[in-house]
C-alpha cells in the first residue's frame, strides 16, 4: 500500500517537472533569441 502511494507521487512529481520544462524552455529560447536580434540591430545601426 504505501509503495503504490510511493510511486503516485514520483510519477506526479516527474510529470509535473517535465511540463514545468515543456512550458519554460520556449520562453528562455525565445527570450536569448530576442537578445541575439537586439545585438545584431546594435551592431548594424553602428
């Protein structure tokens, strides 16, 4: 009984972590790539 409730919640645990990184890494993605365009506008307006 309390190996099943043991694996609940790892198994809750981990799916959990994998959205939280499904929906995070987009964003920090899109956040280096907005970086990188605003130094390369940087460079070419100088």
């Amino acid at each position: 009984m309390m190996t099943r409730r043991v694996y609940q919640t790892i198994i809750l645990v981990l799916t959990s972590t994998v959205l939280i990184l499904n929906f995070f890494i987009p964003i920090s993605l899109a956040q280096e790539l907005s970086e990188i365009e605003k130094i390369e506008e940087i460079y070419v307006t100088t």
